[in-house]
C-alpha cells in the first residue's frame, strides 16, 4: 500500500534560513526525526543519530535531515524557547521545526497527520513523496544506514540543483526556492 | 585547609517531603550534585551517576545524595516547570533544590556560594560540615566509589536517627527534625 | 581504478559446510572482514559489528559475509585451536576462514594478496569481484550500513539460487554448488 | 562465618619480578581477580574494570590487585603463550598467575580450593587473610569501588613497607620479601 506523506505544519524552524516543506523537498530522499527535548530515548540515542546522519548526507543533494519537535505532553515546559537552549547545548546542526500546537487536543497537527505513536520516531520519504519507513522507537545505525543506503541508490538525482539548494549556508541546508512555507 | 561548606539556598525542592538543609545534614557524609538540565555532560553522565549513588545508599542512615539545580545560563529555558518534567522523565528519585536565583547576577546564589566553576560539579561534605571533594567535570564511577566508601567508613555512624529520618518514605530521604528550611 | 579482489587462500574453515572461496561468490556483494583473536579493536569493536551484519543479511541472496583470521604476529598463540574456541565462547556464527601461513614470512597469504595494512580492515567486493572498499582500522556502523545498501541496491540481484545457497543450514551460509575451492 | 583465604597455587607468573603468595600479601587488602582469556564478560567487562582498580592503588601501599588465569574450559586454546599475547596485546599491567593445573579434573587447583563457580570472579581479601567478598559475574564500578575504599579505610595500613614493596619496577608490584613463593 503506497502512503504519500502529509504536509508539515510547523510554527518555528531552527537551523533554517526559510522555511522547510515536503513539498519544497520532492525529489529528495528525507529523513524525518521527531522527537521531544525531555524524552531520554531521544536524547541518549535518536538525536545523536540524526545528528550523525545530518553531517553524512549534509553535502549529499539528493538527502535532507530534518527535525521535527513533536510535544505531546508537558507543554509548558517544553516551548520554542527552552528548545532553542536545547538545540544550542546539545550542538545539533539540523533543521529543526516545531510541530504545530492543535486547538484542541495535546497531540499537535502534523504529528497527528502521519499518525506518529509517540518519540522518538524515524520517518523516511521516497524522492516521489512516498513514506518508506515509518518506525516508532530506537533504531539500530546499522540496519538505518542500509535502508537508507539502499533507498538513497535507487533513487534518481535531483535533476536540477537550485542556487539556495547548492550550499549549506549557516550550518544549515536550505530547501529549494519555490517551495511553500 | 579546612573548608566548611556554606549552607544551601535553595527557592524549592523536588522529590523531599519537606526543605533540606546542610545544618539538618550535619552528622551524614553529603554527596551535592549540582547540574543544569540542559547541560548535555550532566544527562549523559553525572545524572545517571547520581541516581545510581542515591539507590546504592538510600537507606543508609549515614549518606545523603541531594541534587541542586543550578542554573546560570538559559533561564528561561530552565524553569522550574521544564525542570519538574525533566524529572518526571529521567525518573530521577533523588531529592532536587532549585538554586536561589541571584537579583544582580546570573550565577545563582549556591553555586556562588561554593564558587562552582560549572556543570557538571560534585562536592562531598562530610559529617561535621567539612567540603572533602569538590570536582568540576565527569567523575570515574570507580574513583568516586572509593573516595565515597572510604569516608563512610572513617565516618562515625550518627548517634541517633530520629523518627522523620528513618525512613525514606515517597521515594525520598527527609531530613532530621530541627533542621533549619 | 579498478581492482579486482585476488582469490582467497585459506588453510580450514570455520562455521562452513564447505570451503567457499571469491569465485564462488561472484555474483554477491561480499563483506570480507580480516581480524585477530587477540587484536582489541577487532573483539571490542569490529567482530560484533560483522556478526551483526551477518545477521542482518543472513537470508540474503546477495550478500555475503566472511571473516578471515589474518595471523601477522604472535602465531604461536593464535593457532586453529585457539580460533576454535574463540569462535564458540564469542558466538560469531558467520563462516570464518584461516588466512593461509607464509612459508617466508610473518604475513599469511591472503592478507598479502590484499596488501592489508593490518586489524581490523573490512573489504567490500562487489558482485564482478571488484575491491570497492577497503579500510583499516575501525568502521562506523551508520556509514558502513549506507555503503553497503548503496552498493546492494545497484547491484543486480543473482540470477539464480541454487539449493544450496537458499538456506543457511548449521548456523552458516554454505556457498553456491560449483564453486572452486 | 569467617572464611580465611586459602593460599594460591599457581605454576607461571606474568607482570611480577618475583612469585606473589596471599601469605606474602599479609597486610594488604588484595583484590584477586579470576578470568580466563576466552571469556567475553571477562575481555569487556572485569578486565579493564581489574585494569582501572590497578592504575588507582598503584601507589597505595595497603592494596594488591591480582589476576589469576583459571582455565576450566578449552585448556588447549588457552595456553600460557596464548595468555602472553593476551596480556601484551591488552595492555594489561597488573600481575596475572596462571592457575595451577589439576592432575585429575578441568577445574584448576586454586579455583578448586576457593570454590569459585566460573569466571569473572572477584575476591577480596581483607589484610587479615579473611574473605570479605566473592562475587561471579560481573560487578559495577561504583558498588565495587564503595565497598573497597570502605575495607581500605578501615583498614590498619601496612607498619613497615620494605624496600622491594615501595616501588613498582617493571610495571607491576612485587610482594614484601620474605613471602613464600
């Protein structure tokens, strides 16, 4: 069963010049990590993994690595602010969005359209938008790096390279122009 | 040269059923973990630690393992809300002071008390009030085991143990009667 | 450059229900691990990581994983008997071959052929028996896993499994029938 | 119940000038440790932990720290020449004596006499001779390291310290002369 994957609904991204989207990204191979700042899985193993994974594929065109803080519970002590401390001592280098807070229940909005089951939770996106992995829990770097491996070969180069997509300006990889913020 | 430990300040206690202070401590050998929840040294390393060293000696009548949070960056990021979740998460079990905020500088009022050089920092107090250790950085769990099971021993045993002291009811160890909040 | 792997020459094997030899793996992408018993960076580090991927492509047609046991130094003291313990006290269940001793020097057969500069070095062979990776000393597992996806994913999948090569009877993955020795 | 240290028997010894016996040792708490070279929780565990304990009381003149090669297994695999590339490889520096074969069964003479069930055991004898602790498996550092610094402190240190005891040529501790070889 082919499962295209929703748009992000983001409030605030870190380690981005401009906005981040699916959309904006077609085309390339995309790991997305979400996870919350005062989760122990996240922080002993998942994070520093993403990180690792960020400065693999940081000057690979066809891979992006992103971070999406997806607070479920102990909102109050988990807001843009403290998240940015978190991102500066924690050295992560990754484009980080916050995942939009919903009206009306404690889950936010994109974490509930992928139907996340809690963090930290590895989601990878084929170059045509497809969810190819969607795993809950830690996962091991060696079976992540072949699946990722893997996928990355089989995929086609992003045919053509934007200026703003070329370089990884201010520590972070900007998406394409024209995408939708 | 003799150094006798400055009491603590502390705006509010975690895990303690009521204040703690180091005059309500005299006559037990205090190991004072003082760390900052967004200090990725103290997460990996000395937190852990802690909570190790606090379930080793939790019912040692002669021993206290008492956490301060000592914030001296990022504020706002580490309030007393973030830090009750962070608690929660990392189950941490040991009874936790927030440093008294300073009104005219950022280093909060303990911390400069001691003249803590950081976070991680471990200081070790003896029965009759004396600083024996005072480390800044990652401790070896061997090297401190060693220092710690040698001063329990030369440690007289205290004299009497009071009825609030006896036990360490809510997962946390009170202080003897009388002691000043 | 392309270089081409020379052919193995091993004096026993370990966990194989019969000699396998490169040629008899052409068409798989070959993982060919060289370490020694007594070598620490090998036990700690780089023999769990090959049993781990032995267990990750166990039932995989188009890959396969061998260790070889390059003695260079110390042979009295890492002879057959003493591999044959190690292999069963660590439970390494991928085939393990003895690089075969000089007559005239220190370095085996094998590891010469190779020109490795030591242990532990990893060997990656792609499915035309072409060297694609070959590295001294420690790998990472996130960087090796997406090397290898990225050279099993582009290589075609073999043509033809003989029956003896679908099942991995005893542990270990006997090589296709017909293979030289 | 007190139970004094039997004496050791062992046939080779690696890292000592001199021949070491519990009997010379009198005096000083002795951490004896029990391993074998093909046992993994011993390489990755016990081992350094054996190797850390002998770096920190390398000076102190009340603590001997000591290995004892307890071969009950694979005796052919793990020979006293395998045991020499074993230790120089390891870089392990603190005195190990090779268990003294039995005549009649696997279990080796002093593994026999202390009743140890397999390797990595740790003992530790108190300066009167008596053992104070037996433990199989492994142990953490923290635990171990409370309860030695507690022995040594209570400990009376050794009255006279001879010459040949002072000083730790060649890289390990000889025993106070005198003691039976």
């Amino acid at each position: 069963m082919t499962v295209f994957a929703p748009e992000l609904a983001v409030s605030r991204w870190f380690n981005a010049a401009r906005p981040l989207s699916l959309a904006g990204l077609r085309g390339k191979t995309v790991v997305l990590h979400a996870f919350q700042m005062l989760c122990p899985g996240c922080v002993m193993h998942a994070l520093p993994q993403t990180e690792r994974l960020h400065r693999l594929f940081m000057n690979h065109p066809g891979v992006a690595v992103i971070g999406l803080h997806t607070v479920f519970e102990h909102h109050a002590a988990m807001t843009p602010v403290s998240l940015e401390a978190f991102i500066h001592e924690y050295r992560l280098s990754f484009p980080i969005g916050v995942d939009q807070a919903s009206d009306n229940e404690a889950i936010p909005v994109t974490m509930r359209r992928f139907g996340m089951r809690g963090t930290p939770t590895t989601i990878i996106i084929d170059p045509a938008g497809r969810i190819v992995e969607h795993a809950f829990g830690q996962e091991e770097d060696l079976a992540l790096g072949v699946l990722l491996g893997s996928l990355i070969a089989r995929a086609p180069m992003p045919d053509a390279i934007s200026a703003s997509d070329a370089g990884c300006a201010e520590g972070a990889c900007p998406a394409p122009t024209g995408e939708a913020a």
